[in-house]
C-alpha cells in the first residue's frame, strides 16, 4: 500500500465521524453529509502517488467544504436556507490554541533557566551540540577535552533540563 494510501486510511479512521457530524450541521442532512464525506475521501484517494499533504485533515476538511459549496450552488434552495455565517470560520484549525502557545513560553523560559544554570563547560558543550548542530569531535577538538567528555557533558545537561521540566511539571 502506497504511503497516501496509508496516510489516507489513518485519517479517515480519526475523521470520518467528525468531519459528517461538520457536514451534517451545515447540509442539514446525515445522508448528504455521509456521500459529501466520502466524496472528499474520495478525491483524497485519487491524488497521484508520492503526493504529500502537508496537513491532511485540513485538506480533508476543506475538500468537503468545496464540496458542500457545490452542492448548495446546484440546489439554490438550499443554498438560501444557510443563515449567511462563512462556513469557513468554522473550519477546525491546526494552529495551537492559546493555551498551548502560553504552556509552551513558559516551559521554553523554564529550559532557557535549565541550561543558563548548567556548568560553564556543561552548558557550552550542550549549546554547541544541540542548537549549533556541532559534532562531538568538533567540539572535543574546540574545547580541548575527549569526544567521550563532550559526550558525558551533553547527557549531564541533558539530564538536569529533563529534570527541571518535570519539576515544574
């Protein structure tokens, strides 16, 4: 099975029964939103292989929205029965909620804290590893210590970040 298939499959696993009940308040209608539904995965399905979806679900969502949108341009009555709200605004987001943004200021502050309290030797062996993408040789060879050393200081740093995240936790 080719990996769209597979993505494919995942998502229509965790989505389906969302994305009717999202089409059933808007079409009104559970036998419309299940054909609009499988329509949309439907379209999924059809995307060459080795296609990637950088956010499947929105697609997924978005897809049958388009659909639903036809479906109410084909059948003007209906179209007349929406009371005017962008069904798009309700759209389900992919984007954190704030209380995720500010969860994570603060835990990024707390590790900021972590490493500013790390052993000078520690700290500058972690920071060139981790967020300078250096090698443990290079490092070795920059600070004058083993390859084994910046190994034991980049663990020890690792360990007392680890350990003041779960204490704050």
């Amino acid at each position: 099975m080719s990996e769209i298939r597979k993505q494919i499959n995942s998502i229509y696993r965790e989505c389906y029964d969302e994305l009717c009940r999202f089409l059933s308040y808007r079409l009104r209608s559970r036998d419309e939103a299940a054909e609009i539904a499988q329509e949309a995965f439907t379209r999924m399905l059809a995307l060459e292989d080795g296609y990637q979806l950088r956010h499947p679900r929105g697609f997924l969502f978005r897809t049958a929205l388009n659909l639903t949108v036809d479906s109410f341009r084909t059948d003007r009555p209906r179209a007349e029965q929406m009371d005017g709200v962008d069904m798009a605004e309700n759209l389900p987001s992919e984007a954190p909620g704030p209380e995720s943004v500010v969860y994570a200021q603060q835990r990024l502050a707390l590790l900021r804290e972590a490493v500013a309290e790390l052993p000078p030797k520690c700290r500058h062996a972690f920071v060139r590893h981790k967020f300078e993408n250096r090698s443990y040789a290079e490092i070795a060879s920059e600070m004058g210590i083993s390859k084994n050393m910046v190994e034991k200081h980049i663990i020890k740093a690792i360990a007392y970040c680890r350990g003041r995240l779960e204490r704050a936790d």
